[in-house]
C-alpha cells in the first residue's frame, strides 16, 4: 500500500492540472455558451421569408461569432417593434423606416444602424391577366387600400409621381389580409400594399400571376426595414451594436445564396410556414435591398438623399409637422464596408 501513494499522488496531480487547463478553456475562447451575451431582436411582423435573415443568424452561429446568444421574437408591425425599441423593451428592432421618422418626430430616442429593405417595398397590385397594364390605367377603376397605412399615406405621392387623375380612381377600404381574397375573386382589380407580403398570397394561393406597379418607380422614395437601436445602445455599447448588424448582415446575404436552408431555418421557428409563399416572399424582398443610390454599396449602407426624400414625403402626405432631419434618423457608422457585403447584381430584378 505505502508503495502505492506516489503513483496516486501523481495521477492526482496530473488529473488536477487537466481539469485545470479545461475549466480554463472558456476563459480563453470568448463566444462560447458560457460567455455569450443575451440580447433580443423584435421582428416586424410574424416569421416569414422576408425576415428570416435573423433566425440563419442565430441558427448557423453567426451571432455566436460575435459573442451573442439573440432570442428572436416575433412582431405586431412597425410601429409596436418601433415602441419596443423606444422603451428599451428589446435591444434591437426590424422595423420600416417610414414609421421610424414618424416616430423620431414624435420624440422617439431610435435610430436605424442598417438599412434592408432601402427601396420602397409599397405598391400597386393587379393580375397578370387585368387590363390594367400601367398605372394609368388605374383612372376608372378601384383601389383597395388600409386605411391609414404606410401606402394609403404615400398614395397622393404615388399618383403625383406617376401622373395620374386621383378624381378618376375610386379608393375603397380593406384590412390587409383581405386584399389578396378580394383581388383573387375579382372583387376590386387592384391593390395597395407591400408586394412582397401581398404577391406572394395572390401568385401561391390564388395559382395566379401578377403585375406589380412599385410607388418607387414612380417617383415615391421611403427608406424601409432595417436594423433599429435605441440611441442610448448607440453610446454605450457600439461594439455590440456593430457585432450584431456584421452577423446580421451576413446571414442575409447567406440566406439569399441558400434559400432552401434558410427557409428550413425559419420553419424551425414556425412550423406553419409554407415554403413556397416563404421562398416568393423573399424573391419580392430582394428587389427592395437596392435603391438607385445604394447601387454598389454594402448591403446595410444607407443614402442621405433617400432618407432626406422619406423625410419630404413623411413632412407631405405622413402628418409630420414638427422639425425632422434626415441625420436623426440613420447611421452608417456600424455598417461593414467589405465586398462581401455587397449584395448580388441581380438582388433587385427578381
């Protein structure tokens, strides 16, 4: 027995100091489970095609990368995401920049860190099939569109910029998810709404084709969904801030490369997720990654002119009538500039 004691006090030691070096591992290796900070990031609506960039961020391990565990939840629209993020109920927002400038108007501390959606996702929405092959064949008929919403506001900009009569075109009322019905059945000829929520409802289930006319081509520019922080974040945290727009950003553009993983990473989230409305969903997004003065810049830069436009239409047709700046709305500061970051030529002719 006494002849026993060295080896075991050896094999103690030598068990001791390998239990040592791995308690230490975590220490040294920052990301892992035990070091990752928790944040949250409020969605702007329910998990669909669009926005599933956030959930490839969290399921691939972007967010690991940098040091981040994000819990991604669901949203009510804009405007509650906006409210969110106003009062520090989430660190981050995926919310449209036209509701952003209203809310800054109106005192809201937040500000966009990266623009996705940076041409104007709104427009009009007919079948492929109607005889209304322009925006001015619009004049004689009707257009349903919620009342109060983003495109109901922006509509006067819509039939400035495009030249049309607004005596000669009936706007009617309807709740959002009744439009694609109405305009399958043939109850109204045209739409208003954003195309990448109602085109896919009207092509996928309707088993039809449409024809969209954007308010961007017509002159209409409204910076829409991108990243949201509170401006507090901003000054206390920007390497969080930054960690988490790089993550995001990458995912994104991941997702657009592998559409058929991305959309089995939001189903994950969402089993009730049908592929092919998600798929066309994001299709109809791509085309609002690239406005005509974001063309060649990383995906997530934004341009002043096109915030100074959102905040000339927001001033003429959203009811903003207290002093808004475009600088109060945005920055680029947190935005990577890479050529990674640069979103494929054909991002917006989808």
């Amino acid at each position: 027995m006494p002849r026993d004691k060295p080896t075991s006090r050896r094999q103690f030691l030598r068990d001791a100091g390998i239990a040592a070096g791995l308690a230490a591992v975590p220490l040294a290796r920052p990301g892992r489970a035990q070091t990752k900070r928790q944040v949250t990031v409020r969605l702007d609506w329910i998990y669909q095609g669009p926005n599933a960039g956030f959930m490839v961020a969290q399921d691939k391990g972007f967010y690991a990368e940098a040091g981040l565990n994000v819990e991604v939840g669901p949203g009510k629209g804009s405007g509650s995401t906006a409210q969110l993020v106003a009062s520090k109920a989430t660190q981050f927002g995926f919310a449209d920049g036209y509701v952003v400038g209203n809310g800054v108007s109106k005192g809201m501390n937040i500000r966009t860190v990266a623009g996705l959606y940076r041409r104007n996702p709104t427009a009009i929405v007919v079948l492929a099939d109607s005889d209304i092959k322009t925006p001015k064949d619009l004049e004689g008929k009707t257009v349903a569109i919620a009342a109060g919403s983003t495109q109901f506001q922006q509509w006067p900009a819509f039939v400035k910029g495009c030249g049309l009569d607004a005596g000669k075109i009936r706007v009617v009322n309807i709740d959002p998810a009744g439009s694609p019905p109405a305009l399958i059945t043939g109850q109204v000829p045209a739409i208003a709404g954003y195309a990448l929520g109602q085109v896919p409802s009207v092509e996928i289930r309707g088993n039809t084709k449409a024809r969209v006319f954007w308010y961007a081509d017509c002159g209409v520019t409204a910076v829409s969904n991108g990243i949201v922080v509170h401006n507090d974040l901003i000054k206390e945290e920007p390497e969080l801030v930054r960690g988490f727009v790089v993550a995001t950003l990458k995912a994104f553009l991941y997702g657009r490369q592998n559409v058929d993983e991305m959309i089995a990473i939001a189903r994950k989230y969402s089993p009730a997720i049908e592929p092919a409305i998600a798929r066309r969903e994001a299709e109809m997004s791509w085309q609002t990654w690239v406005s005509p003065n974001t063309a060649g810049k990383p995906f997530g830069w934004m341009a002043e002119k096109d915030w100074q436009e959102t905040v000339e239409v927001l001033k003429q047709y959203g009811g903003v009538t207290t002093p808004l700046e475009a600088q109060q709305l945005y920055t680029n500061d947190f935005v990577p500039t890479g050529a990674e970051f640069i979103p494929p030529p054909e991002a917006n002719k989808t």
